[in-house]
C-alpha cells in the first residue's frame, strides 16, 4: 500500500518524503500499544493543496480500508484530520 502511495503523492505533488518510525496509543484498558508506522509528506503551495485536498482524503480513507484501521491521519497546514473509512473527523 505504502509503495502505491508514494507514487500517487509523487504524481500530486512532484514529490514526497517517506520516513518510518514507530507510534503508540493507550488503549481504554491502560496498554500502551506502540506500532511501526510509515509517513509520507508532501509539500506543495496553496493552488497545489485546494486542487489535491480531495485526492488526498479519498488516498488515506482506501489506506485505511485497505490495512483494516481504525483511521489514518493527514496534517494539513498544521490541522490533523482523522480519515475513517467513511468519514473524516478534524482533531479538537
């Protein structure tokens, strides 16, 4: 998934940067879970973003069908959208 990603923000955006690092949560029970997480970040001006903002939402809600999660996340501008496979929630 990670690897057809890549290529959909290279053709956005010209480019993208991969780095892979390891993420964590605290689940309801008091467990931390800590996981491996591969991110992607694209930068682009402000024509660029309105014209892809779409694209990229609908890129992250496949992502998260496609690897069963729960949601994935997309910073945009410093705004942290949480892309569920149907919906899109803006973190508080």
């Amino acid at each position: 998934v990670a690897t057809n990603v890549f290529a959909e923000m290279c053709d956005l955006f010209g480019g993208v940067t991969q780095s892979q690092v390891i993420g964590g949560y605290r689940l309801s029970d008091g467990t931390i879970v800590r996981e491996s997480i591969i991110t992607l970040r694209s930068f682009c001006d402000i024509s660029a973003k309105e014209q892809h903002f779409a694209a990229v939402m609908a890129i992250a809600e496949r992502v998260c069908k496609e690897m069963t999660q729960e949601c994935v996340s997309v910073e945009v501008d410093g705004t942290l959208h949480f892309v569920e496979s149907n919906a899109v929630k803006i973190a508080a």
